[in-house]
C-alpha cells in the first residue's frame, strides 16, 4: 500500500503543475477569468493565441505520460514495495492521481482543467493503441456536432470500451470506468449547456452539423 501512496503523491503533486495556470502567472493573467473559465488548452488559445495553447497541450499531455510510462513502472525499494498484486494497481492510481491533480491543483485552489489532455497522455504511457479509438471518437463527435466537451466525454467512453477485459485486465478496466466517470464530472457544465442549447460549436471542425451558424 506504500508503494501506491508514494507513487500516486507524486503524481498529484506532478498534475498540480497546471501550465496554462502556470504561464498565465508569469503573464498576469488568471486564465480561469477568462474565456470559459476552464485552465485547459482550449480555452488556453482563446486567452494566449495558438502557439501557447499548443504549448499547454504537449505539457498536459506529457505529465499524463510520465505518471504512467515512468512513475507507475518505477520499482519502488523495500521497505515500501508493495505485492506484485497490489503494485499491478500502480497504473490505475498514477494515472487518477496525476488527472486528479490537473483538476484540482494543490498549488493553485484545488481549481484547474478538465483533464483530457492529461488522461490522454496517461492512456499513451499506458499503451497508445488504446489512445487510437479516442481520438478517432473525439474527431468524429467534434466534426459531426462541434461539441468539443461531447467529444471528451465520449472520447472517455471509447478508451473504456477500448480496454481489455478478463481478470489480468481488472485494474485498467477499473481506470477507464473510473476516468468516464471523472472526465463526465468535469464537463458537467458543458453537459448541462448542450442539454440547454447554449453550448458554443467548435465552427473549423464542425462540418455536417445543421446549425451552422451558432458559435
């Protein structure tokens, strides 16, 4: 049990590192008054322009990969090695520790972004063909319907699908029921804006939607 403390400490204290907040602090700037609020890259390229949004993404991305491609493989030193049972869970729990830690940053008010980023760069430390269906469904739901949290969410859902059953498999089934569960509770106002009709429309990807129009 030591090992997973260890291991998933780390990886909140290493997903607190927020870079949109980060690089909006040497700026001035609080991202979260700004655009939709969200200290993610999204909102990041409304704020700071395309070159800082790419900036936040590879940084998000990378702290999701190196929670799960170097922490979680990391053979911990007894006294504080954990079961080769227990230790099995190291990826699962580094993986929810590090996006936990972009949503709710220890540095920064325990108010940060909405984690997608960062899951897809643990779901690549993890195995990056299981990052293939989620980027296919993310793509398909934005250029259809132009939502872009909608795609999220269904992204989530496509990795969790995606992932292996049987008993081998239980701790990476139990991550991606558990990130549907966190990525939908993160976009629970773009949830909430969708069901009212009020939720903008990403217009350069949205192609077949019937509601050109609408931002």
């Amino acid at each position: 049990m030591s090992e997973l403390l260890i291991k998933g400490g780390i990886c909140y204290l290493l997903g607190s590192v927020v870079a949109s907040l980060v690089i909006g602090h040497l700026r001035g700037i609080d991202i979260r008054t700004r655009g939709s609020g969200n200290a993610g890259a999204t909102n990041a390229m409304r704020t700071f322009g395309k070159k800082v949004a790419f900036v936040v993404f590879v940084i998000d991305l990378a702290k999701g990969w190196i929670a799960t491609g170097a922490i979680a493989p990391w053979a911990v030193p007894q006294p504080w090695a954990a079961a080769p049972a227990v230790s099995a869970w190291s990826v699962p729990v580094c993986a929810l520790a590090v996006m936990l830690g972009h949503v709710y940053p220890l540095w920064y008010g325990f108010r940060g972004g909405k984690g997608m980023a960062t899951l897809l760069g643990a779901v690549l430390g993890i195995n990056a063909r299981l990052a293939l269906p989620m980027i296919l469904v993310w793509l398909a739901t934005v250029i259809l319907t132009g939502f872009v949290g909608l795609g999220s969410i269904l992204a989530a859902v496509a990795l969790a699908v995606a992932i292996p059953a049987g008993r081998s498999g239980v701790p990476l089934v139990a991550f991606g029921i558990l990130a549907v569960l966190l990525i939908a509770f993160t976009h629970r106002e773009n949830i909430a804006r969708m069901r009212a009709g009020t939720e903008p429309r990403a217009r350069r990807l949205w192609l077949f939607g019937a509601r050109r129009g609408q931002a």
